[in-house]
C-alpha cells in the first residue's frame, strides 16, 4: 500500500466494521474502505458530476460507459454481466451533483471480475472513439419511411420519468429554491433538451469529470483490501497524472425575501381548479454538516410525514387541500420543503398562513418531544439495520457522499449515532425549536411555488418539436438525407453485429464449478400451541426482535370483501383504537416499534398446488422493547375503531394519492399481473390487491357514503383476527428477551373464530385492455398461463430471451428503457417493456420469441452465463429478518431447502435443446394471449383496435 496514504481509521461498532480513509498519493483519488465480514462484498466507484444544464450529459455518460471498453470488447459487457454473472446488485445511477458505479458478489472470482469490469468502463470507454454508443443511449436523428424522428435509451428513459406530476413537481421545486446552482438543472436530462447535447460536448464533459483526481473509490466487506488497492493502482490509477478539477460544487446565494413562482405541470386530462399543487421550501445549511442534516430529516418527517404532527393534521382538517407529503434530496444544502397536493391555487397564501401560524405555535409551546423521539427511533433502526437491505454496502456506499462528496470525511455519514446522542440530548434544550425558527420562519430563503398541472402541455411541445423536425427535413439538402439514411443503417449494422468470438473471450466467465449448489438452512423451531403455531428463529438480529403474525383469510373470497380487506391493511395503525386516538397510537407505535404493516399474500403449496391466502401483520422491535410492541400490537389488532368519519376519509384521499403518485415505477409489473390475471387465479386475486383493480377501487370508492365504508371495513376486521390457525413467525437472538412469553400473551389474546372457507371464483378468458394516461412513454405486457410444467429451466429461459433478444431489439434498437420475459412457478407467463416509446413493434418482437427460439444458433456453451445468471436469481442474499420471513413461506408451502438445490442443479443442467424445444408451446401462448398496455392517451387511442376496452386512469 506503499502509493496510498491512510487519512483515517475507526471501528465502527454499529457497521461491525472497520473503517479506512485513503487518499492516492500520485492522483488524490478518494478511497473508503469498510473491512469486515459480511461474504456480499461491495465495489463501487464514483464521480463529482456538476451538470452544466438540463442536456443530460452525466446521465448519458453512466449509460455509455458501460458499452464496452479497452479491456472487454463486446457490444456490452454490463449486459454480459447482467446475464451471466452471480451478481447481487449491478448497476449505475446518476444524481444531481454525482455519477456512481457500483456492484457486489459473494462470488469471490465473480467480484474481482465485475470490479475490473466497471474500472476498465469508466476510465477506458470505448464511447470516446465511437460515436455510435452515443447515439443509442443518448439521443440520435432517425429518418424513417420519410419521416424524421428522435431516438435514443436516456432519451426515452427520462420522457418516462417526467410523465409523473410530482416528478415535475420535485424538479420544479429545486429549480426554484436553487436557482444559481447545478440543482436548478435536470441531471438526468429534460427530454426537450436532451437533442440539444453534441458529441463533442459529451466527450469534453466526459474529459473533465471522469479522471481519478475527482474520483471517489469503495470497498466493503470481507475482502483483501490492501490486494485490491495496489491492483487498481497498478492497473488504473497509476497511469495518470494529478490534475486539478474544478467540480466543486457551489452554495446558493441567500434571496433577500421569499419568493413566488408559478409554474405548469402536464397531464393528459382536464383538471379542476382544486387539483394543484402548492409547495413551501425553505433552504438551511451545510448538507455536510451531519447534526444539521440529521435535524432537517428528523423534523422534516416529524412536521410533515408523521401522522402526529400537529401541522399536517392543521393542513388536512383546514378543507383546501386532500394530501401533503415532504420531497428530499442530498444536495450541498439540506432543505425543508413541504407539499400540498389538490389543492385551489388561490388557496396559497391560506395554505402558507396555516404553515407559519402552527410553526409559532410550535415554537411558542414547545415541539411534542414524543414526536421527535418516535422520529429518532426509526433513524436508529436504520443504523441498525441499514434499511433492511440484503446488500447492506450499498447504501453504505451511497450514504457515505453525504460527507465525503463535499470534502468532508465519509466516515461522518456512516457513524452517525453520536449525532444522534447529541439530538436526543438537546431536545429539552428547544434544539428543535431553535431550528425551525432560524431555518424556516426566519428563513428569508424561500420559495413558494404553485404547480397548475395544464392538459396536453407536453403535446403541444411535442406538436412544436415535430414541426421543427418536419421543417429540418424538408431542408435538408439530398446529401444531407443520404447521409442521415447512411447513418441509420449503419447503426442498424452496428445494433444487429454479432459479438466475434475474440470479443466474447475478453468478458471474464465463471464456470458451472464455480456455482455453490448448497444452501445454508435456516434453524426453525416449532412449537404447536392449542390451536397456533409459533415458528422461532434464532438468528442474529443485532438487538431487534421481528414478528410475523400470519392470520387465515381463505374464507375472504368475494372480490369487494378482498378490495375491502386490502384496504384494511392500509389504514390498520392510522384509526382511532379503544385506548388511543390515532395520533397519539402513531406516536405509541413508533416509540416501541420500527413500525407495524400489513400485507395480503398469496401462498402455493407445493404438492397440492391449492392457493392460502394469509393476511401477515409484521412489526420489529428494539429487545428491551417488546413488551410495549406487543401491546402496540394488541390495540391496533383488537381494539381499532371506525366511526371517525373525516379521518377516514383523509385516510381514503392519502391512499389513493399514493396509488397515483407510484403507478408509473411499477407499471410494468401491474401491466404484466393485468394481462396474466385474465388466465389465472392467483393473479386475479392479486389484482385486488396490488393491481389495477385496486387503484380503480380507490378512485371509485372516495366519494361514496363514508358511513358506509367504515361499516364494510369493520365488517372485515371482525373476520380477519382469529387465533385458529394463528402462526406466530419471529427471529431473535433471544438473549435477555421476554418475546416468547410477550408473543404467547398476544396470541391468546385472540378468540377463537371458525369461518367457512368459501372458493374464489373465476373464469379465465382472453382480454385485451389499454390504459389511458398522460405518460409520453408505454408499457406493454402479454400475458397467459404458461401451460407446460414449469423447472428451473425456464428462469434460464427468461434470462436468455430477455438478454439475448428482447433487451437487443426493443431496448437498444427500439430505445425502450427495458423489456423482458418471464415465467414462474407459478405458472404463469409473460412479457414486459418499460418507458417504451414504441407498441406496435414491440408487440411484434414479444410474437416473435418462438422464432428466435428456433433460429438462434447459440450453442450449450454459449448457454453457460445465461445458465449463470439465472442460478444467481434463484439464491439471492437476505438479510436476518428476511431469512426469517422465507422460512415462513417454506413453512407455509412446504418447500425446502433441499428443492431450492435442486432447483439450483436443474437449472445448471440446462440445454439450448431443451429451451428450444419450447418454442411450439410458446407459439401457442402468444396467440392466446391477453394485452395490457399502459401508457400515451393518444398512442392508445391511434391503437384502439388492439383493445377490447380502454379505461381512463
């Protein structure tokens, strides 16, 4: 380690881990290690990114990069990876002010591989001499059957991103209060400006950001990190010179006074004058400094998310607006910014008179010190924890630039309990107070925009940039237009190559005796109560006791009461209980628990296949806790009320802004659950509880009687909390705990009821559907029940038409952000775009599987990474807790550890004959498939004829 310097060392007690701060001595290059043993090791490298203006440089740049470099010759060695690697995270994100790269493996052999490969991409990119991976991430000009078009992956991508209004809103909001920083401008790039970025701008930017004196360089877990450092310095780093970059990332100059904006949002349909938005912000101080961002989490969650919170339950009884919700983001400067959703736009300076006048109030009496204590119990649990990831140094590497981007030492990010300490110390203080007075209501940095969402805006830029593109052709001069016809087909060349031989043996493969078959078991013990269960899990679970309660619901069959109990499960912990009013329950709940949740699922038991449906409670607790978790548990499960009228109905309004604000990052799943719930019973069951049918349900249901619901919902929960066939699932390590005598007393708590299991009802049938919404982008599924005996063949199958073909046609060449197949064991089969530009032809290639099938020349050998990579999905990496929650599916199924190996060996065993075989059946599926589409109210309407029915969303 002799070209390193050691800046910092310190053990972290909580992270189990000991920490290192080096400093390259020739580069200046960053390096943190995090050393200890957690087998999921974790590289990741990044860079101080400024974007210049809404182009999307930066975020373009992640995407090339990985298209192949010095070292790994094909067309796309993260693709490679992607399907052919033991990988448990790959991938590339950018952010306002940074780029990172990383990715993690157990496999030893599999890690130093994707390190290499991910070093070699950013420093050595093949993108800096070929222009043509440029023009397929980025953006590009296609002149096709006359007419001319924009094309490109990131280009597509982000006319997906924005179709969300609070999307828009979040990046309205930031250009607003930073007006003179990089965080006024779209890193991910505006899809208006994106066609403004040349090439040459992108290899200049990339020339001055990507170098190692403006890198930051990762490593974590149980690893020689000393062996790791002198390869990248040898083979990386070494090769370079120090140079000064001028990425430093600049403070916004303090406004003298508030300031008003308006700006306009798109949408696809006509909206009334009380569907705006209103957001309050205000900008306070250094995001470096750990106490101060601490603070403005823990208050931004206390004021504005927390169901306690004096101001948010002001804001929703004041009758102007339906939701409020906080946005955050990691920047140079920690914010505060509070939004109001549905809302009159005259309503502003009532809505900003309210804020203000609670906020005085607050800081005349004193903030509710149970509210910050609730707040601060859940950033412990993170601490703990680590947000429950499986793959735990990735948001170490992440939450480490909360520092360490800024100069600042990445340790401080990461060791944030004494911060912590600090807070809880001074809240008696009026730290809390002091804070909102300075950085809020004294504040004079502030902005208050109104959001007034405008249907068809986008169409009408759109409409603009067809004429100007109409223009630009007819004045091209012949030359011009041969030119362009030349480059697209010499893209299309450059997209339909083959990998040569020699390319493919540049891409570092692991061998099918690199793949451990064996599982490690997880120890249960089961102890058989009167007429429960108790299954006990005796893990290390870092002082936190998790609870599973898993009640019977196959008797909850009718679709209303299904819609109804999944309702439920939303609003459990947010009524008023027998003991508690709902708020000052929030507050009981969060002090002696990391929160309670409810969730419907569906469960196959393996010989029989017969379908349990189980409605899970799950709660975690701090060991010392769980007497007061289990009590939570008690009033919320026996005692919630629903005869508070106007907090249901904010419940209803909160839920269904939910269900709108997240449906277009899961379309795609709910497209491809639409299509297969028309052919399968699981799946139609699961649309009342994760799909399209339960968002039309909310839609539908928030203006009907009120008195009416909370009878129906009462109804359910009198059904749903029953001792018999109660199983009680925890994970401990049971040291100095009383949660099986704590456990023993709840679960007795529960009478006895005997329901009578009634069938749910269905009829398959082929459907065809298009969902109509203001999205520029689609997402389109078929899907049918997969009729041959599903093995673990078949996620070798998904891996290769999804990597092979469909990533190939309808991403690179189609411009789609993403596209694949797949199957299950629960017999289903279906296909998937996402942020798609195109539908017409991307139903085309989904119906032209079989042929590739069939005509793909691909050996046994070239089979291996896809055989790889799909073994990889069969054994992810869990975490304690969800070790702990597996083992209860295997309980509930009866599956084994065993049948996972074997799952794992057949896969190994698979052939392309095999594969190729299934091609006829496949056939046969596509034809009878069902259609769903998500996407441009106008694209579907140009398309109707694919439809039986178009819905509105």
């Amino acid at each position: 380690m002799k070209n390193f310097k050691l800046l910092e060392e310190k053990y972290l007690k909580n992270e189990q881990a000991n920490a290192l701060v080096f400093e390259h001595n020739k580069t200046l290059a960053k390096v943190f290690v995090m050393s200890n043993n957690d087998d999921n090791k974790v590289f990741g490298i990044g860079f101080r990114t400024p974007p210049k203006s809404s182009n999307g440089v930066c975020h373009i740049i992640e995407h090339s990069v990985l298209n192949g470099s010095k070292k790994y010759k094909t067309k796309e060695p993260f693709m490679d990876m992607v399907k052919g690697s033991l990988q448990t995270f790959l991938n590339a994100m950018t952010y306002p002010d940074k780029t990172i790269y990383p990715v993690a493996s157990r496999n030893d052999k599999d890690f130093k591989n994707l390190t290499d490969l991910y070093l070699d991409a950013v420093f050595n990119p093949r993108v800096k001499t070929d222009e043509k991976i440029f023009r397929q991430e980025g953006w590009r000009y296609n002149l096709e059957d006359d007419k001319l078009t924009y094309k490109g992956v990131v280009y597509n991508e982000m006319r997906g991103a924005m179709s969300s209004m609070e999307t828009q809103v979040y990046k309205n909001i930031y250009a607003e209060l930073m007006p003179d920083t990089i965080y006024a401008y779209n890193s991910g790039g505006d899809p208006y400006i994106i066609p403004t970025l040349t090439y040459e701008q992108f290899l200049d930017y990339y020339n001055e950001f990507y170098h190692p004196s403006n890198s930051y360089i990762f490593l974590y877990g149980n690893l020689n990190y000393e062996e790791y450092l002198n390869y990248i310095d040898e083979e990386y780093l070494n090769n370079y010179e120090y140079r000064s970059v001028d990425s430093k990332l600049a403070f916004q100059p303090r406004f003298e006074s508030p300031r008003y904006a308006v700006n306009y949002l798109n949408t696809a349909k006509e909206v009334k004058e009380n569907e705006s938005f209103v957001s309050y912000s205000t900008l306070m101080g250094d995001g470096a400094n750990s106490k101060e961002r601490i603070l403005s989490s823990i208050l931004t969650s206390a004021l504005i998310d927390n169901e306690s919170s004096s101001l948010r339950q002001k804001l929703l009884s004041s009758g102007i607006l339906e939701v409020i919700f906080s946005t955050s983001q990691t920047n140079r400067e920690s914010s505060f910014s509070l939004v109001a959703k549905n809302i009159d736009a005259k309503d502003r300076d009532k809505f900003v008179k309210i804020i203000e006048e609670e906020l005085n109030e607050i800081i005349k009496n004193g903030i509710d010190k149970d509210l910050i204590l609730s707040e601060i119990n859940d950033y412990k649990f993170d601490i703990r924890e680590k947000g429950n990831y499986s793959t735990k140094g990735i948001p170490y590497f992440i939450n480490a630039f909360d520092s360490w981007l800024y100069d600042k030492s990445p340790i401080e990010a990461i060791d944030i309990e004494g911060d912590l300490k600090y807070i809880e110390e001074n809240i008696e203080k009026g730290i809390f107070e002091k804070f909102i007075k300075e950085n809020i209501l004294e504040n004079n940095h502030k902005s208050i925009v109104t959001h007034i969402p405008k249907a068809g805006l986008n169409e009408q830029k759109d409409r603009d940039m067809l004429n100007f593109l109409e223009k630009m052709k007819k004045d091209l001069t012949q030359t011009e237009k041969e030119n362009l016809e030349k480059f697209r087909e010499e893209m299309a060349d450059f997209q339909n190559r083959e990998d040569t031989p020699e390319e493919k043996a540049t891409i570092p493969m692991l061998t099918k005796e690199d793949v451990d078959t064996k599982i490690p078991s997880i120890d249960r013990e089961e102890l058989k109560k009167d007429c429960y269960t108790i299954l006990k899990h005796n893990l290390p679970t870092s002082g936190i006791d998790y609870i599973d309660l898993t009640f019977d619901i196959d008797h909850i069959t009718k679709p209303e009461d299904i819609l109804y109990a999944n309702l439920l499960t939303a609003m459990l912990t947010m009524l008023d209980t027998k003991n508690y009013n709902y708020s000052d329950l929030n507050k009981e709940i969060l002090l002696s628990t990391g929160g309670i949740k409810a969730d419907i699922n569906q469960f196959i038991v393996k010989e029989t296949n017969e379908i349990k449906i189980k409605l899970i409670v799950s709660t975690k607790s701090f060991t010392e806790n769980i007497e007061k978790a289990t009590s939570a548990l008690k009033e919320v499960l026996l005692n919630t009320k629903f005869d508070n009228h106007a907090r249901l109905k904010e419940i209803l309004l909160m839920i269904k802004a939910g269900s709108e604000m997240g449906l277009y990052q899961t379309a795609h799943v709910k497209m491809m659950n639409r299509a297969v719930s028309n052919h399968l019973e699981f799946f139609k069951y699961n649309e009342y509880i994760n799909g399209i049918d339960f968002q039309l349900f909310i839609k539908n249901i928030v203006d009907k009687d009120i008195k009416e619901i909370a009878s129906k919902l009462e109804n359910i929960y009198n059904k749903v909390f029953s001792k018999n066939n109660l199983i009680v699932n925890i994970a401990s390590t049971f040291e100095n705990s009383n949660l099986l005598p704590s456990i023993e007393e709840l679960a007795n708590s529960f009478e006895e009821k005997t329901f009578t299991v009634s069938k749910f009802e269905f009829i398959p049938s082929k459907k065809s559907e298009g969902f109509a919404t203001s999205a520029d982008v689609n997402y389109a599924s078929y899907g049918n029940k997969l009729n041959m005996e599903f093995d673990s063949k078949f996620v070798v199958l998904n891996n290769l038409v999804s990597t092979e073909f469909l990533y190939t046609e309808i991403r690179a060449k189609g411009g789609a952000y993403g596209a694949g197949m797949t199957t299950s064991q629960r017999n289903n089969f279906a296909t998937y775009s996402y942020r798609d530009p195109n539908l017409q032809s991307t139903l085309e290639k989904y119906n032209e599987i079989p042929k590739f099938l069939e005509e793909t020349q691909l050996t046994d050998e070239d089979l291996l990474p896809y055989i790889i990579g799909a073994v990889g999905k069969i054994n992810p990496p869990m975490t304690e807790n969800t070790k702990s929650s597996f083992d209860l599916s295997m309980y509930i199924t009866g599956q084994t550890i065993e049948d996972i190996e074997e799952k794992i060996e057949n896969a190994l065993k698979a052939d392309m004959e095999t594969l190729k075989s299934t091609s006829t059946k496949l056939r046969e599926i596509l034809d009878t498939a069902s259609l769903a589409v998500l996407g441009n109210k106008t694209v579907i309407e140009e398309n109707k004829e694919l439809f039986d029915e178009v819905i509105e969303l």
